[in-house]
RNA sequence: UGAGCUAUGGUGUAACGGUAGCACAACAGAUUCUGAAUCUGUUUGUCUUGGUUCGAAUCCAGGUAGCUCAACCA
C-alpha cells in the first residue's frame, strides 16, 4: 500500500513508523468511560481515532473504559454505540471492555508482585497525599514499601476474595517517591470497591485503575498508536512503565493532542450533566447541548461534523474555536441539499384588494436553485396571505427593500404587490395588510422589465399549515464558558434566549415532512422535525441554523 | 531554581533551513425572484531577546505568557 501524506503531527507519526518499519499497521481505539453522553469533543476524537486507521488501511477498536463501577452504566453504553455509529464509524465485531480484561490485568498485577515492582499499602486517607509529598518537595516511602514479596502477593490474594473493607489495603506500583513526576510516586493499580460492575456484577471487589488498566488494554489489543488528550501527557510514562516492568514486546505509543474548546459552548461533562439535572435544558438531547445526540436532534448531519472535525485539525497548542466555523459546515451542505420550503414565524394577514374573492392560482416554485434536479412544486395563492411581520414596515429605514407603505415588493415565485393600506387594532397593532397585486406580473417577472429589489416569502391563509417552531441560539452568553469572572458563577451566563418558541404558519407540503426531511425555510434558515416533540397534528421544527443576515447584522449596528 | 507541554492574522491550522499559505470570521464591491448562495477584492500574523547560518516561523540559549500534574477518577 501507497502510504498516504501526513496531514498533521499524529499522521507524521504514524508516516514515519510506517516507513521506517516500526509498524506495518495502524492499528487505533476509542475509549470512552461509559459515564455521560459524548459530545462534540468527543466526536473530534472520534474522527481522528477512526479516520486516521481508515486513511491509513487499519482498524479502530471501540473500548468501554469501565474500571469505575461507581460512575458507569449500561444506560451511557447504549448511547456512546449509537452516537458512534451515526457518526458514520464501524468497529465491527471490535467491541471490547477493560472489565473484559480484568482477569489478565489482575494476572499482571500479581507478575509486578512478583517482580518486587508492587506492593499493597496500607496508608489510609490524608496520609496517602502526605507520603506523596508536592509538587515543589519530594514525596517519603510508604512504611509498607517493602513489605515482602510473599506477604504483597497473599494480601493481595485476600483483597480480591473480599477479605477486607473498602480502603484497608490498595495496591501500588513501586516506583520512586521522589519523583518530579507526581504520577509516579507510586500510584495507585487496584483498590477495594465493593460495587456492583454493570458488566460482570459482583465477580469482583477489586478494580484496577485507568493507569494501570489503559496501557494494558491497548496492548492485549495490539493498539499501535493510542491517541488521548493533553491531560494524560504526564502519565506517559507511566504508560510505558508499566508495559516495561511487565517485559511486554511491541509497545503502543501514546499521544496526546489538544482537546476541543468552542466558543459559546459548555463541554465539561460534569457541568452538562448539571444543565440537565437542574432542568435548564430538555435533557441529553436538547438541541442546545454540544452533545451528539443534541447535534443530531438539532439537524446537523454526521457529515457535517465530519468535515468540522476535519477543519479544526490537529494539535498540540490549546485552542478555541469559533462556533461560526460549526455553523459553517453545516449550511454549507443544506445549502446544496435541502429542499427550499416556505414559513412564516411571526405572521401578519396580507389582504389583496384588487383579487377576486374565491379565485386561487397554483403557482410554481423549485424546489433548490442550488440543484435544478431536485425539480419544483406548485403552491396554491390566493386573496389572503401571510408575511413575516419583519418583512413589513410602516416606518422603514433606508435600504429597507421589504413591503413598506407606496412600495413595491415580489412575493416569492407569485406577484409584485403593493402596500395601499394598514389596519391596526385599538393598541396600534397591525392586523391587516392591504396590497394590490399586478396581474402581469405572474410568475414574479413583470413585462414592462421593472425591477422589484425585495422577494419575500408567503404562505396562503386558506391552506398555511400550523406548527411551533423552535429557534435556538447559542446556551451561553460567555464566549468562553469555562472561564467565569471571578465571584460568578457559570449557570448566570446561561442564554435565557437560547430557546424561542414561535407559532408559525407553513407551506403545505411541510405538513408532510418527516423526521429525515432537511429543509431550507426561505430566508430564515435551515428547519428540520423535532424527533422527540413533533406528533402528526402537532409539528415541531427546529432550527438547525440561520441563514447570514447581512441586513440584519447592519442594522444591529445602528 | 518542582516537572512536563505549548506559542504563526480576530479564530483554527499549514509551511519540516530557502517567496509565511489555506479555511472560518470581518470589511468592501459585483450579482441575485432567498439581504442566502455565488464571484471579486481588502484588512490583519511568526510571543520576546540573543546566537548559529549566505539565509531562521523552523535549529540553539535565555526570558515571557498560557496549559497540565499532588483521586484508592478517567
């Protein structure tokens, strides 16, 4: 096989194993502690993991990272598999679990027993962190540092017969106390958790720690390259520690890279976890939430977050990135694909005087100007119509090109009409819009060749559709949501804003829509069914993303 | 005088000792039956000080700034 051009620092690796022969397969995982739902930090992992083993002709494993039987569940197995899957990754029958090699690394831990590099302590609490000593000092052996290799081994033995109470006993790697590396200041392999695993059930009342347990798991699986994040950088060596004092041949390497930060966007799974708890989001899936399955129920693609993950690149360097670039990749393909349709989110009833009553004219409109080949439709018009209450203005500004009284303005794919009158309410609230339409101008062309600047979009009382229409707008007012001014506190920086419902008036057919359906609500945005709330009778649109607003950005300005 | 890592336009990322490029964002114009899309153009960058070299974003040294590490979490 022709190897493939690197494209970041990971590839430049993986190139230069290849190369040389230190490899001749690449060979990746993806580990996910079955804990939370993943989020799009996890699908930038998720992407490089997967896509650079395809790039490079190899395989991906998926491994549940479960050695914490307190924090994990079955509930989160079943949504990081799905979210995987809709991200357009396979890991086929490659389906594996730490806790599938708790015998094995138990077998390990003895081998290190055995080997005088472990031994069981008994330090309790506080005393733990004394010993360990600080960054600036160095750490003091523990009074059981050298306990007898034969006595290390029965304790240890006896630990896992469930001989004793939680936290009498751990095990520890013998390293060096002294060590400026804190992570190996003898660190902690097995403690005594008396929790019920959701995988093998009460089989076992010791567990090892991800330390201990990663590097092991990576090598049983002939892992040749095991990517993580930046936080791990310093239990590298400890990584390979272990696999060293073990004598394992044909180490995995691990490397690190940066993790994703995205302005407006809370990715701390603790936190999530408390935006649903505290119900200020819907739940996982709120369209809201940075997480795949809130992507999902949002409208975005797996496509489009591929090629997100693709844009941002790979690095070392810790960044932030622009949501708008987000937002980009997703309008970029609706714009190609999704069907146009027309809505109208704050209607006011437009009556055209000079139609007569109960005439109705079917008029044609394509169905995406950015591809001719997905055809057009016909939409019924007649006397009484709704527009956007935006697109009408007695007062407008200048450059205002929408309906405006003694102006001209094209209703989209219908008529030029004119505004010759506007009916309010007691409070001074516009009711009714009154135009006159000119029959020539059918189709939205008029003869005479005059120009009409503003198209607006409409939708016939007689057969408008009701739905609600979710708008959704970034969850947080902070640009960097991770980082609250002092004395403040996260959850004030939420967008009360972030939800707005509207009761909206639609075309028919998107009385037809169904939950795969994307559509491109003319000069609004792009819309798709909400999968959990939208019932027949009942639509829900969400709002995947605006489109730019040019107008609306200038005249935010003034 | 703890250790490790990082530093390129507003943002993200290339350039691997030889012309600082691409994308997003921003701004201007053209175009437009979506104030979208499209097209054209513009603004803005190698953290700093030295050194090596014909030549440094790149190599070396010192500074500075940021991030990570003292769970029986991952």
């Amino acid at each position: 096989m022709q190897i493939p051009e690197a494209s970041n620092f990971i590839q430049e690796i993986i190139v230069n194993d290849l190369t040389t022969g230190k490899r001749t397969e690449v060979h990746t995982r993806f580990p996910p502690e079955p804990n939370g739902y993943l989020h799009i930090g996890h699908a930038k992992s998720i992407c490089l993991n997967f896509g650079t083993a395809l790039k490079f002709g190899g395989k991906t494993n998926l491994r549940f990272d479960d050695t914490n039987p307190t924090k994990e569940d079955v509930e989160y197995v079943d949504s990081i598999r799905e979210d995987v899957h809709w991200l357009g990754f396979d890991w086929e029958d490659r389906e594996y679990y730490a806790s599938d090699y708790y015998e094995q690394t138990y077998e390990f831990a003895e081998k290190l027993i055995q080997l005088g590099k472990a031994y069981v302590c008994e330090l309790q609490g506080d005393d733990v962190s004394t010993y360990r000593g600080t960054l600036t000092e160095a750490g003091k052996p523990s009074p059981w540092r050298d306990r007898p290799i034969e006595e290390n081994l029965d304790l240890f033995r006896r630990m896992r017969a469930g001989e004793f109470e939680e936290g009498r006993y751990f095990l520890r790697a013998k390293i060096d106390m002294a060590h400026p590396n804190m992570n190996m200041r003898d660190p902690a392999m097995y403690r005594i958790k008396k929790a019920t695993h959701h995988r093998t059930g009460d089989k076992w009342c010791i567990y090892p720690m991800y330390d201990f347990a990663h590097p092991l798991g990576d090598w049983i699986e002939g892992i040749t390259h095991s990517i993580c994040t930046l936080e791990f950088e310093a239990h590298r060596p400890l990584y390979d520690w272990f696999l060293i004092a073990l004598g394992l041949d044909n180490r995995p390497q691990q490397i690190e890279f940066a993790r994703l930060n995205l302005t407006y966007t809370m990715m701390s799974k603790r936190r999530l976890l408390e935006l649903v708890q505290n119900k200020v989001v819907m739940g996982w899936s709120d369209p809201r939430m940075p997480t795949v399955s809130g992507l999902r129920r949002r409208g975005y693609s797996p496509s489009s977050i591929r090629e997100f993950a693709d844009r941002i690149g790979i690095s070392k360097a810790d960044s932030m990135v622009d949501i708008n670039l987000l937002y980009f990749c997703i309008r970029e393909e609706l714009n190609a694909s999704a069907q146009r349709a027309m809505a109208v989110l704050d209607p006011i009833k437009v009556v055209i005087d000079n139609w007569q009553d109960g005439r109705e004219d079917m008029i044609e409109v394509e169905n995406n100007p950015e591809n001719p080949a997905q055809g057009s439709r016909r939409i019924s018009f007649g006397k009484e119509i709704y527009i956007d209450a935006e697109d009408f203005m007695e007062n407008p500004p200048k450059k205002y090109f929408r309906l405006h009284p003694e102006g001209e303005v094209r209703l989209k794919g219908a008529y030029f009409i004119k505004c010759v009158n506007v009916l309010k309410d007691a409070a001074g609230k516009i009711t009714e819009v009154h135009c006159t339409y000119d029959p020539a101008s059918r189709g939205g062309e008029s003869p005479d060749g005059r120009k009409v600047k503003g198209t607006i979009q409409w939708v016939s009382v007689a057969h408008a559709v009701d739905a609600e229409v979710r708008l959704f707008d970034n969850l947080f007012t902070l640009e960097n949501p991770a980082a609250v001014p002092e004395g403040q506190n996260w959850m004030d920086f939420v967008n009360p804003n972030s939800l707005v419902k509207k009761q909206a008036k639609l075309e028919p057919m998107l009385g037809e829509a169904t939950l795969a359906d994307r559509y491109q609500f003319m000069r609004l945005g792009y819309f798709c069914l909400d999968s959990e709330d939208s019932k027949p009778g009942n639509l829900v649109f969400n709002r995947t993303v605006e489109l730019k607003d040019s107008w609306g950005k200038s005249q935010a300005k003034v």
